[in-house]
C-alpha cells in the first residue's frame, strides 16, 4: 500500500506561503522588489486598512509577457537566474520564484502587464491558487499588482494579523526603507487615498531623507563615502546631536537591497564610540557596494540577513570612513559636544 504522495501545486504553494508571505507588509515587500528588479522609474504603492483588504503597486518596468504571465506565478519559476552559479552571483533583488505563487495562493490577486517588447497586455485574477479570469486586454507598459483579502483562506494566519496601524505601520517602513535604498525611483505610499511617501526620483539620496524623516533631519546628516578594492560605501549618517532611543533609524543597503546586520550596526556604532550618549542610536543610511560574489543572500526566504565573505574588511572601511566624516566636522570620540 502506499500513503506516500508529493502534495499538489496549490497545496504546496500555500505551506510555502507561510514561510514568504507573513503579514501584508511581505506581500509589498515582494511586489515592488519585483517593480524595482524589473526597472521601473516609478512605483506606485496603495493599500486600504493596513493592506488587510487591498494591496495595489503598480510599475512602469519591462512588464510579463502574455506566454509568461501563467509561469510567472507556478512555484519556483523565476526570470532571475537560470543555473546554480547564477546563485553566486545574484544581481536582482528577487531569485527564488516564490514569491508570486505564495501571494496567490493566499489571496485574491489580479495581474495587468503589458511587456516592453511587445506592448501587448493581459489581465489574470486568481483566487486562492486557483485561475478565475483571463483575458486579453490595453494596459501601459508595466505591472499592476492588486491583492485582496489576503489571508482568506488561511484563517489561522487572518487570526494573527495586528491591527491596523500596526499593519500599517510595517508597511511605510518598509517603504521607506526602499525609498530611501533606491533614489532613482519615483515612489509614492498611499493608504486609504492619503499620500504617506512621495519620492522625485531624481537619484538625490538627501532628497529621499527629508522626505521620509523631515528637512531638519536631512540637514543634520553628514556625507559619507568610502571604497577599497571590495567595498565602495556611500551614505549619510547623523551629527551626534541627532540621536534616536533605537537602531530602527539605520537603514543598511547591500547592492540595492535593504538588510538587517548586527555586522554593519556595530561597525556604525563602533565609530561613533564616545560621542552618543548611553543607548542612544545615529540615524544612518549606508549603501554599500559590492561584487555578487562576495555576498550570500540566500540565508532566509525574507531576504532580510545576508553573509558577507569579507566581513571584517568591510566593518574595517564602514569605520573608518564614518569616524572620517564625524572628524571632518570636528566631532572626535571623547569630545565633550555640548550636550
Ligand atoms: P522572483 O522575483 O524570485 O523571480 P517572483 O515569484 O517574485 O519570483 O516573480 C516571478 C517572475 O515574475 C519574476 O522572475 C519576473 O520575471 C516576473 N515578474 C514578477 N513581477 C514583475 C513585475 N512587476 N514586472 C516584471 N516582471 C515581473
Ligand atoms: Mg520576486
């Protein structure tokens, strides 16, 4: 007798979901990492209650084919890398084509795209995993991405959902996390009808600052930029007087992708030694630069930690040109600052 079967596709996509798609602010997360993989300019973000009835982002990059819209959402079905080596060398913020079959398969999603090449545009709604529309149709080039009701048909998971605000609140920081990661684009977050983040897109990084903390926050950062034959960094971290009660104003870019790391956070602390005051925290935004190759970014499906091959190195640059950009200002670790 045998009781051993492999599960079927929409099965299988909903356990993955667990694992990628783990409150609404995943579901942006995922979206416009694609927007941006796919080079769009502008990506236009909005969400009703907290993203728990509707999650809309839509681009203007190169768009899904009509012969690929269906694969785009199987499991494992990616444009991004094609071989095990791709996987030492990953230039795209998405690569593990999960992403798209998860959302669906705990939602209610639509898909417009019309692709570059041939402008052609077609609409695709699909329900729990399960195609329920169609057709083709007239869309401007790029992707329109709306989830609704996610979460249901997976009521154990709808159970788990905070509030609103706390929704709410982990999506515009992922937001602006991106904003902040990607200059270049024209972002805009909007949550029922009102504007939260409105990014130019004109590649001025101090520009996306004032826009998420405020002009007097951008007024506070010092310029930071540093290289070695690994590493290039370039950033903003605040004067010492411009302190926070936690680290959640470090915003750490790795080859376009905003990350967590204890590595990067303590290099950054590390430089400003004696100059914060007890559990006090900088604002900073590094953006750090590097071959694919030295950087493992498969270490979680969230994406969120990564492995640097040369780490100490790199603490070694991220410290010394901050304490360089502190001096320059003559802020010296042991200096009385005045406050
Ligand atoms: P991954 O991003 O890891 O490749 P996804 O499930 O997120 O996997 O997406 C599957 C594929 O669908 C992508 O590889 C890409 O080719 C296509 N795709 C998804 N979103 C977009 C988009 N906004 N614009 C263009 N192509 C997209
Ligand atoms: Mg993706």
């Amino acid at each position: 007798m045998t009781r051993i079967r492999v599960m079927d596709e929409q099965l299988a996509n909903q356990i993955a979901a667990g694992e990628v798609v783990e409150r609404p602010a995943s579901v942006v997360k995922e979206l416009v990492e694609n927007a941006v993989d796919a080079g769009s300019t502008t990506i236009d973000v909005s969400i009703e209650e907290g993203g728990l009835t509707l999650m809309k982002v839509t681009d203007n990059g190169g768009g899904i084919s009509r012969e690929d819209m269906e694969t785009a959402f199987l499991r494992h079905a990616t444009s991004k890398i094609a071989t095990s080596s791709d996987l030492f060398r990953i230039a795209s913020l998405g690569f593990r084509g999960e992403a798209l079959s998860s959302i669906a398969a705990v939602s209610r999603l639509e898909c417009v795209s019309a692709d570059s090449d041939t402008g052609l545009a077609r609409r695709l709604r699909i329900e729990g995993g399960v195609i329920t529309a169609d057709e083709p149709v007239n869309a401007p080039i790029g992707t329109s991405m709306s989830v609704s009701d996610l979460f249901y048909n997976t009521p154990a998971r709808l159970k788990y959902m905070k509030s609103i605000p706390t929704e709410l609140g982990h999506i515009s920081d992922y937001m602006n996390r991106i904003a902040l990661a990607h200059p270049g684009i024209a972002i805009t977050l909007e949550h029922n009808g009102n504007v939260l983040l409105r990014t130019t897109g004109t590649g001025d990084r101090l520009q996306v600052i004032a826009a998420v903390y405020g002009r007097n926050t951008a007024k506070a950062m010092l310029k930071t930029e540093a290289s070695d034959s690994d590493y290039t960094l370039t950033g903003y971290v605040s004067k010492p007087e411009l302190t926070r009660a936690n680290r959640n104003g470090i915003t750490a870019i790795v080859n376009g992708r905003y990350i967590r790391s204890h590595s990067i956070n303590g290099a950054l602390l590390q430089a400003y030694h004696t100059l914060l005051p007890i559990n006090r925290y900088p604002l900073a935004v590094l953006e750090i630069g590097m071959h694919p190759s030295l950087l493992d970014v498969n270490v979680h499906p969230s994406k969120m930690e990564v492995r640097f091959s040369k780490e100490v190195e790199l603490r070694a640059l991220l410290e010394k040109a901050v304490k360089e950009a502190l001096h320059a200002q003559r802020y010296t670790p042991g200096m009385d600052t005045g406050r």
